[in-house]
C-alpha cells in the first residue's frame, strides 16, 4: 500500500490548487502554483505536483497541467469540495 499522506509542502499546493480554481475557474499554472507556495523554483513546484498525482490526491488530464483537478473523493476525504475541469 503506498503512502498518501501529505508533506507540509504538499498540503500547501493542494490548499493552494483548490483556493485557485474556487475563486478563478480555472487551474493554476506552475508558475502560478511556485508563486503561491512561496517558491522560487518552478521544478520544486512540478515535484509536488508530481508526488499529489502519484499520491492520488490530484489528477492531470491529458497531461495537460493548467487543468490540474483535485481528486473529488480524496479531497472530500480532506474536507473541502471541488469541481471537475
């Protein structure tokens, strides 16, 4: 069974993601996201993204990351709704 507990840094892009799309509709960039966590670095930003999505916290349809999706059943897990992309 893997791990799907999250790293502080983790929980904050997560948080980050969800406040995004809540108030614009769409998803954040990685730009977008490297900013909002407070990094300067946007591959730091990519890893978490990266481990949420191989956590199952979050899903990247297409591949496509500006329509990065919280994972509803997770995510309601955690407390907070979501819509899909």
């Amino acid at each position: 069974m893997k791990n799907d507990r999250l790293t502080r840094q983790e929980k904050a892009v997560l948080e980050f993601v969800v406040r995004y799309r809540a108030e614009n509709l769409i998803s954040p960039s990685i730009r977008e996201i490297a900013a909002g966590i407070g990094v300067s670095s946007f591959s730091t930003a990519h890893r978490h993204i990266q481990s949420l999505a191989e956590k199952g916290w979050i899903l990247i349809p297409g591949r496509k990351m500006r329509c990065i999706v919280p994972n509803p059943e997770k995510v309601a897990m955690y407390g907070t709704q979501e819509s899909v992309c």
